[in-house]
C-alpha cells in the first residue's frame, strides 16, 4: 500500500477543516475509508510476522508465558487459593484479554507519531491511525482462543451457554475502551512527550489493581468500590463467564481478604466439623459499571480528539 493509494480516496486533502465536522461526520468519514482501515490492519499484521518462524504465535507466546509464571507463583510457591480452577485457564483467559487492552492502548499512544507523515499528508480520517491498532490488538486477541481452546481441553472444561454472549460484550467493551483511551492519549503524545512515559507506569499499576491475576471474589468488599471505578473489570469477568459462571454470579467459598477463606464449625454425629462458609455472589453490577465507565471515556476521547486534531496536526 502506498501513500499514493492513502491520498487517492474522494473527498479531497483536509487538514483544519476535519476539526470543525460533527461528530456525526466523523463517523461517516471512518466508514468512507473503511476499505483503507482494514488494508492497514491487514499491513501491520503482515509487518509483524514477516519472516518470523513462529507467526502469529508470538502474540500470544508473551500472555501465555506470563500466565505460567503467575500460575507456577501462587500453586506452587505461596499456595493462595485465588480465582477458580484449574487456575491456568483462569489465568490465561485473564491475560489475553489484558494483552488486548495493553498492547491496544501502548500502540495507540503512539498512532500519530509513528505515521506523523501520512497524518499530515494523507486525507485519511486522523481516527482511522488509532482504530488500525485497536484492530490490529485486536485480531490478535482472536487468534488466541484456540490457546484457550487447548487448555480448556485438557482440563476438560467446557464453556457455558452464556459464553455466546459473554465473549462478544467482553471484546466490544474492550474495543471502545482502547478506542477512547486511544483517542485521548495519541493527540496528547504529541503535544506532551511525557505522557509517553508516563502511560506504561499507568498501565503496570492498573494491571495489579484490575482482577487479571485474582477474581472479583478474592477482594475485600470494602474495596470492591476501586474495583467498581476500573473500566476494565467488566470485561474481565465478562471473558471469565466463559468458563467460571459463579464468576459473575452464583455460590462461593467466603474469603475475608486477610486470612483467607471463611469456615465454620457445624454439629455432626456429635463432632463439631468445620465446613466452608458459602454466600451467594452477583458481580453483574462490576459489568454496569464499567460499561458506563467506558462510555465516558469513549465520549470524551471523542471530544478530546477532536479539539486537539489541528493543534497535533501543527505540531507534528
């Protein structure tokens, strides 16, 4: 693809003038270009796999080692009783949706700069450079289900019902995250060189405070409101549904966030006998609020781009 086929679309060249169209015609300019949109998703992935022996594996060797890790960790070293079994699934499942949000939200910080020449040259929408990579992210995420296929398996867990309609609203939820948080962050990289540096320190901390690792079950419920105010939980439980349903609701094993798991002593044929203490969960409302976390940060990753489209395009 070159440059010439990028600036051949109709519509003619625009630069200031794209800052003053209606949200509304944003949106149709993408669709206009939609064609371009997916020859430069299809060009990325080409890119990153040209001459690797491994392909497309490699996007989910980073997620897959890491999950081995965290599982080898806390079986095997600290023994914490955390999330569901079998744990890899549980893990995996939590850390190629997270390489989705990642991966789409360190590329995307970087979408104007990395092609500041075609963004200053080209009459492609300015958007069209930050929704390549959340494809892009996107895609990859995709070709990581049958890894999950794999360990489901061998483990001879099989996905519920509701994965028809868990799977889909977990990577539509993520797509518009990425895609704000996108719109927000890649303007903003141009005009401040920090936020660069800033973003992977932000995403290492919200990686620790997002249920990857652990499930919503395991946190105190004193601070299942930080749990609430991060976006990207919903998507998680939703992407655990899949496999683990008492992770969006039903009957778990009590925990009291310090010491563990919650048991109490009942009389049995005359022997008190200590059996685990079981409440009943409902962690629809994670998925609520994140869904309307993520809209406002869609709305005004929308609005923010907008307004610092002519400043960047100066700028770059």
């Amino acid at each position: 693809m070159t440059s010439a086929s990028l600036m051949g679309r109709p519509g003619g060249f625009t630069t200031s003038a794209t800052s003053k169209l209606s949200i509304g015609e944003r949106a149709r300019r993408i669709v206009d270009y939609r064609r371009i949109l997916w020859l430069l998703v299809r060009r990325d992935l080409k890119v990153r796999y040209a001459g690797s022996a491994l392909g497309y594996l490699w996007s989910v060797l980073d997620p897959l080692l890491m999950s081995i890790v965290y599982w080898f960790v806390f079986t095997e070293i600290f023994n914490r009783k955390i999330g569901f079994p079998p744990y890899i699934l549980f893990l995996v499942l939590g850390q190629m949706m997270w390489a989705w949000f990642n991966g789409g939200v360190s590329g995307a910080v970087r979408a104007l700069r990395a092609e500041s020449q075609m963004v200053r040259q080209s009459n492609v929408p300015r958007e069209i450079w930050v929704l390549r990579v959340v494809f892009s992210k996107g895609m990859e995420f995709i070709f990581s289900l049958p890894v999950v296929g794999i360990f489901a398996l061998a483990y001879m867990k099989a996905p519920t019902w509701q994965s028809v309609f868990y799977l889909p609203l977990s990577m539509i939820m993520c797509f518009f995250l990425v895609f704000g948080f996108g719109l927000v962050l890649a303007p903003l990289t141009v005009l401040i060189r920090d936020v660069e540096r800033i973003v992977p320190i932000f995403l290492r901390v919200m990686f620790y405070g997002s249920p990857v690792l652990y499930s919503v079950k395991d946190v105190p419920a004193h601070l299942h409101f930080f749990l609430s105010i991060n976006p990207t939980t919903g998507m998680l439980v939703l992407v655990r549904g899949c496999f683990f349903p008492q992770e969006m609701s039903g009957v778990v094993q009590q925990t009291n966030g310090h010491r563990g798991l919650v048991y109490h002593k009942v009389l049995e044929n005359g022997h008190l006998v200590k059996k685990p203490t079981l409440v009943h969960v409902d962690h629809w409302n994670f998925v609520w609020h994140s869904a309307i976390g993520i809209v406002i940060i869609f709305v005004l990753g929308v609005f923010v781009f907008a307004r610092l489209e002519r400043p960047v395009l100066k700028e770059i």
